[in-house]
C-alpha cells in the first residue's frame, strides 16, 4: 500500500485552521480566485440569475407560526435579501395577495449597524405570562446572527412601537454567542449563556455550548442571574423552558449528556430555592409533556415503569399518574421493519403521528376515546401524498394542523386541515390554502424508487430522478443500454448518513432549474446512518460501524453504473456536513466508482474534529479521536487517508469562513493535502453564511451555480 501523505501528529498543514489569520486568508483568497477564473464562464451569469429567481420568487409560500390573532412569517426575497419579519390574519393569509404588516426589516437594520444581520428566530411574550403592565403578544426576544453563525444575539423587541428596547432602558439582551432566552414571565427569562457568570465554573461545555442555565430578572446583570441547573464540562449543553400552558404551568430542565442522551427535570419553585426533581427514565429517551399528558421515545429498547418499550417506539401516560409512581404507560406507536417515527405534532386533542414506509409517508391520528378515555387511532389525510410535513395551527386551542407535502417532482402545497371531529366519529377536514409554482420544466421527467444490495446483504433503498425512459427503464433493471434513446447520462448521487436524519422526496427547485433541466440525472441514497428505518438504522452505521454507510452508498453507485444510468466518469457525488465526511470517504476509499467528488462544509480530520468548534458534541456518533476509538476513527478520516500514489478523481471543496459549527479547516487542509499529492482540486470558501454556506438568497445562487457549473465542465468532458 502506498505511504500515508498525513501524520496524525505531524500535521503539516495545520496553520489553515487560524480562521482569518492573514497567511490563510491569503491562501484562500488565491484558491477563490482561480476557482472563479474556472467555472463563472458565459453560461454561469444566467444560470446564478435563474436560481436566484427562485430563491427570491414573490410566489413562495411563506411558512407562517400563529400567535395570538396574527399568523408570523420571516421572508426573503429580490428587494429584502437579509429578510422582513411580518404578520397577518389568517383571512388575509388565506387571499391570493394578503396584506402585511412589516415589524423589523433586517437589510435596513444591517445598513444601519453595519452588520449583516442574519435571521434565527423569535419568541413571543404570551398573554398568560404578562403582570399587566406588559401586554401579551407584545415583546419578542429576537435572535439575530451576525453574517450566519451558529453564534448569535438575543434582543428584546417592542412589537407596539415597532422597535428594540436598549439594553441602557431595560431591555433584555444576550451578547454574541451560544445560547438563547426564553420567556418564564414578562420581566424574567430562562438565560443559556457562554458568558461567565456567578460561580467560578466554566461557561461553557467542551463543546462551546453553554453550560449553566440562569433565571434573569429584567433590570439586573447577567453575569448575577442565579444558575438554576448546570452540565458538565464535557456534557454537551444545559437548557431550561417554561410552559405556560393554563392549568397545565411546568418549568423544565435538560442536561444534554451527548447528542443522543438527556436527563430532563422538572423545577419547583416552592421552596426557597429552586430544585430539580428527575424523570426517571433512560438517559436515551426522549421525554415530552403536552397538557396533562407526558410521552416518551426510546432510541433503543427501554424499560419504564416495568413496561418494556421498543427502540423508536412512542409511548405516552397521564403526567401525575405517572410522577406518582402509578404508570399507566400506553403504545401509540410501535415500529416494524419497514416503518418509523418521523415526527410528533400534538394539538389540543390530538396526537398527528408521521410515519414512514420504505420511505414514503403517513399520517396517524391518535386520541382519547371521550366516553371511554381509551385511546384511538385513525390513518387520516389520506388523500395527501408525498414527503408531509406537519406543525400544530394552535396546540393550545386547536386540533387544526398544517400539512405541507411536496416530492421531487412535485412543488409545495399547504392545507389546513382538522381532527376535531374525529373525536365525535366523524372525519377529518382539510383546505387546500397555498400552492407553489412549478420552478423548472418537469415535463418528460419522474421520480422511482430502486433497492440495492449492500456487502453485508442489506437491502438500501435510493430514488432516481430523472428522464423518464432512463429511470424507469433502470427501476426495472433493464440496461439503458438496450432501450433505444437511454444512453448513460450524467449523474449527481446524493447522500447525507448519519445523525438519524432521513433523506426524503422534497422538490428540487434549485437541482431541476440546473441539472435535471439539461437532461441529467439525479439520484438520493437512503443509506445507513440516517432514519429512514428509526433508530436502528442510524445506529446499524454509528462509531464502529460507520463504514456501514459508505458501503451503502458505494453499492447504490455500482448500482447505478450496472443498471445503465451512468458510466463511472459520468457519475459524481455530492454530500455536505456529514455528507461531506461522506463524500470525502468516497473519494479516498471509493475513488475507482466517481468520475467528480464535490464535498461541502465538511468534517474530514477525524483526528481534531472534536477539538474544532462544536466537534465534541459528535462523538456519540462518531467516537472520541482522544480514545482507543482512533483505531476506528482512522479507518474512515479522509484527511488521514490520503495516499501518495493514489489516483483521485477531480474533487471540489467548498465551505464557509463563517461556519462556527464545522471548521472550515476541515476543507481547507484536506484542499492543501490533495494539491501536494498533484490531484485536481478546486476549492471555494464563502466569506460569510455559516453552516449553510450562505447568508442570503444571492450567495446562496451563488453557490450553487459554482456546484453546478463545476459538475457541467468536470462529467461533460468526460462523457
């Protein structure tokens, strides 16, 4: 075997991680210029314009959170890059053109402050935790990130006066960090903070999260707020909520242990001072309350209240019955081998229940039975398809729910339906309230599901995209070859695996308008790693066992050369943050199956990865480098895994300076390494837009028109 390029204690390359020192701003500035110089040729101008007329399109559908008698909406678009936060009616929502009215426009905000003010949510002061002097719905605690980082600032906004309150006049404000606040009352919050306070603890965890939540009364100092719950310095991260639910008021608590484990409390304030009372239950067990109820949702088999719960099951029991010691533990939803949790809404009544078939989903609708108090379940929305998305209108008032469903081929719909009168017998009802435009011509195209073989004789499922005559002919396992008119075309393989994140249809707005338009195919692998099959198909590529997805990937892209699709120097892949770990194995360990690599904020030094940002909160996934788990780590580190020797094929790496989540030194190095061993590499960094790797719709065109215009020039030429 030819020698390693990278010593692990050795790394010659390690001076890139020094984010905006001036040698590495150098080195990037020259790499950006020379992949620019390559790929914005004549034809890159018009398609960046097209997707970002996508991105800006007026004719979205805007997402909208109902809070009080308004529906809120963040929105992009041509004249607002950075963002508007609005509001409207639901009647006016519902009207092809409703009317809005502005609260906080953010490009005004960052020409005024000379910042670019990226959005990352608000959270509204509700009517119950007023004193009166305050009116509900009246203050937001805005979080605003500054050029796209995970680190942001948290400001208490007056939505009567249209403006934030100044720290100097009362208003709550959170410096720039990690963290949030969270309303208990109109003049206190729950504060997670990484900023130092009383006590002589560390603000942070090893992961950068903060550690200690504080109780923070308006009109004090920070830095005084009394702690209320704190985590370790090498758990992951502490947080605090109020639910003021009326009649149902709880303050709770969370010590995250790792990303997968958790111990949640409940915090009395009886006493002098506040205590914390533990749910009793396995650390990997996700614990929720909902009125006068408490669920639960074990990632492995689990033993509550002598009831034997399984892996990526839901069970739920009245709260006091079961604070009490009495149990009471029912199944809502157990998984089979082909099916799993996906997601959980709960409205006033109900429980709306996602779940997943060999990756298409449905909805189940649970409930108490009125007369009885047994629980009921019903498959309801039935005549919704595709990959379904759904969020409570109001889960304190209402059993009315937002579905929104779309597929590869297929734009968003948004309907408003109800289960309320499944209660009486009767059925569900449902609205058609918004549907989005077509944004690329889909004519000729369709979309099928094919299944393929891993090594270990694990059937992976993955969707091809496509012309019709090529994908369909390949989801019948006949060669392109032998049907008149389907020779292999270019093929972009897609795959994320890990982190249990399913990999689902959703429209390909941006990939249609540049890819699938000019005839190519596009292809998403639902490998091990993610949770498309629940917990234990996340678990099946975990640590040890994480070769398991980069060999599911690697079948789907012998699979895809064996069928007729594509040709191996027509075939590339394209992963980011996990997939770039991914895409980065494939270029190392799989480089004979591509013909183009593109790698995107990637992790890729499993040698430092947890040292970098917030890498120490992954290594419940993937293993601690500082352990004996190297011995494993190594086996798929991209960075270490180079060889001198090796033939790679041309590989394109993007990432962000601003990305404080993924170092962008995974990149960069991995960039400097390939361009000693003489491999093709381009490499381009976004000075701004953090994880995502862009901080508004123009960059984000951007991005992707560079992506796109590399994948034309590198398969083309070798088709």
């Amino acid at each position: 075997m030819s020698a390693r390029l990278i010593d692990p204690d050795n790394d010659p390359f390690l001076w890139l991680e020094d984010v905006d020192g001036d040698d590495a701003a150098a080195w990037v500035a020259a790499r950006n210029a020379r992949a620019e110089e390559a790929l914005i040729d004549d034809q890159f101008g018009p398609l960046k314009d097209s997707l970002q007329a996508i991105l800006d399109a007026s004719d979205r559908i805007p997402g909208v959170t109902k809070r009080g008698e308004h529906l809120y909406n963040f929105w992009t678009d041509a004249e607002h890059p950075q963002g508007i936060w609005r509001r409207t009616t639901l009647a006016s929502y519902r009207s092809e053109n409703p009317q809005w009215e502005v609260l906080l426009d953010l490009d005004a905000l960052s020409a005024a402050e000379g910042t670019t003010w990226v959005w990352h949510g608000a959270t509204l002061l509700r009517p119950e935790q007023t004193d009166g002097e305050i009116p509900g719905w009246s203050r937001a605690l805005i979080d605003l990130s500054p050029g796209g980082s995970d680190a942001d600032v948290t400001r208490e906004f007056d939505l009567l006066r249209g403006e934030f309150i100044p720290p100097e006049d009362g208003g709550f404000y959170r410096p720039e960090g990690k963290g949030g606040l969270s309303w208990i009352d109109a003049n206190t919050v729950y504060a997670a903070t990484d900023q130092p306070g009383r006590g002589a603890q560390d603000p942070v965890t090893t992961s950068g999260y903060p550690r200690i939540v504080r109780q923070w009364r308006r009109g004090t100092d920070l830095a005084e707020a009394e702690p209320i719950l704190s985590a370790a310095s090498d758990d992951m991260a502490a947080g605090a909520v109020y639910d003021s639910t009326p009649g149902y008021e709880r303050h709770i608590g969370q010590r995250l242990l790792g990303f997968y484990d958790a111990e949640t409390y409940l915090i009395d304030y009886q006493g002098k001072s506040p205590t914390l009372r533990r749910i009793e239950v396995p650390t990997d067990v996700r614990v929720g309350f909902h009125r006068d109820l408490i669920f639960f949702a074990p990632r492995t088999e689990a033993s509550i209240a002598g009831t034997t719960l399984p892996g990526g099951s839901l069970y739920v029991a009245e709260a006091e019955s079961f604070l009490d010691g009495r149990g009471g533990l029912t199944p809502l939803f157990v998984p089979t081998e082909s099916t799993s949790l996906q997601g959980i809404t709960a409205t006033r009544s109900f429980f709306a229940l996602t779940v997943m078939e060999d990756v298409v989903e449905h909805i189940q609708a649970h409930w108490r039975d009125p007369g009885t108090g047994e629980w009921r379940c019903a498959r309801v929305l039935q005549e919704v398809t595709g990959s379904l998305s759904l969020g409570a209108y109001d889960a304190r008032a209402s059993d009315q729910v937002w579905i929104t469903a779309d597929d590869f081929l297929t734009p968003t719909s948004l309907y408003l339906g109800s289960l309320g009168e499944l209660a009486a017998g009767g059925a569900e009802t449902i609205e058609l309230v918004k549907r989005a435009p077509e944004r690329f011509d889909a004519e000729g195209l369709a979309a099928v599901q094919r299944f393929t073989t891993s090594d270990d004789g694990t059937e992976v499922p993955y969707f091809l995209i496509g012309p019709a005559e090529a994908v369909q002919h390949a989801a019948e396992a006949v060669p392109s070859e032998t049907i008149a008119g389907t020779a292999p075309r270019p093929t972009v393989l897609y795959g994320y695996g890990g982190f249990e994140i399913s990999q689902t249809p959703h429209y390909l707005g941006l990939v249609g308008k540049a890819w699938l338009e000019s005839g190519g195919i596009f292809a998403v692998a639902n490998i091990r790693g993610g949770g498309e099959y629940g917990p234990r198909w996340h678990q099946a590529a975990r640590k040890q066992n994480r070769h398991r997805a980069y060999e599911d990937f690697a079948a789907v892209a012998r699979d895809l050369v064996a069928s007729g699709v594509t040709t191996t120097d027509q075939l590339a892949c394209r992963g980011g943050s996990n997939g770039g770990l991914l895409t980065g194995n494939m270029l190392t360990q799989y480089p004979e199956l591509f013909g183009a690599v593109v790698i995107q904020v990637p992790l890729l030094d499993m040698k430092r990865y947890a040292q970098l940002l917030a890498g120490a909160s992954w290594r419940a996934e993937y293993g601690d480098p500082e352990t004996e788990d190297w011995e494993y780590l190594q086996t798929f580190s991209p960075y270490h895994l180079l060889r001198r020797g090796a033939e790679y094929p041309p590989v394109l790496l993007t990432t962000s300076t601003k990305d404080d989540r993924v170092h962008p030194g995974h990149a960069r190095k991995m960039t400097a390494a390939l361009e000693e061993l003489g491999a093709e590499v381009t490499y381009w960094e976004n000075t701004e837009g953090g994880h995502g790797g862009a901080a508004n719709p123009e960059q984000q065109a951007v991005m992707n028109a560079l992506i796109h215009r590399w994948l034309a020039k590198t398969l083309n030429r070798s088709s």
